[in-house]
C-alpha cells in the first residue's frame, strides 16, 4: 500500500497539534532549557526524516521499514543487526502507545465527563487502544 497525499497530511496534521498542546506545560516544567530540547528535537527529527527519505527513495522495492532497508544495504551479514534494529525499535515505540493512550482518554474524560472517577480515564485509555488495534487489524 502506497501512501497517498490526503492520507499523508491526516496522519501529519496531528503532529503539529500534539506538539503545540505540550509546549506550556513542558516549558514550565523546563524553563528556559525547553527552548534547547525543542530545537535540538527538532533538527534529529529532520536528520531521522532526511535518512528515511534517502533511504526509501533509493531502495523503491523495500518495505518493512529500519530493519529491512539495513538488511538490504548491509547484506546478508546484517540478519542479527536488523534484528536487533527491529525489536529495539519495536519495544521503543510500545511505551509511546500506552502513553498516548492515555494522554488521549485524559482529555476526552475532561472534556466531557469531568467529575468522573480516575478508573474512567483508564477504561477510556484501553478503549482507544482497542479501537486502534481494531483499525490497524482490519484495515
């Protein structure tokens, strides 16, 4: 499956808003530093971006992502390599679903219930879990 232009700017436009939402709290938290943090984020995720894209670019046929492209360029010496890439880059991001989960339930609970108890908040978090896994199951 090819990633098309409408699809690309949907997933991209929650980014930004993600980001913008965390700025207060984050430099209040951080200070001034929050400044340095959110550059230097800024530039690795244009180097991370700028690499894929070469990557992707020159190698059309590959999917599967780090660990194929590596296997593919580093050849068959790479197999312990890539997988280590993948499994890393898999136990990486699993937090970040949990996390996002329940970043997500929060608002939605103090959106639109506000005096609920904490566990609603929690029920909400494994809701959007389930609905995500769904998606992704079912396409």
């Amino acid at each position: 499956m090819k990633i098309r232009l409408p699809l690309g700017l949907s997933i991209a436009s929650g980014v930004p808003v993600l980001v913008l939402v965390s700025v207060g709290p984050v430099a209040a938290l951080a200070g001034p530093a929050s400044i340095v943090v959110w550059s230097a984020s800024a530039v690795i995720g244009l180097l991370m971006a700028f690499a894929f894209a070469e990557l992707t670019g020159s190698l059309p046929g590959v999917s599967g992502g780090i660990a194929a492209l590596s296997a593919e360029v580093l050849g068959r010496r790479s197999r312990p390599l890539a997988l280590i890439s993948q499994w890393s880059y898999w136990f990486g991001w699993s937090p970040t679903l949990a996390i996002s989960s329940a970043i997500a339930a929060g608002y939605v609970q103090t959106a639109l219930i506000p005096q609920s108890p904490p566990w609603v908040g929690w029920l909400l978090a494994f809701a959007v879990l389930g609905l995500s896994g769904t998606v992704n199951i079912h396409g």
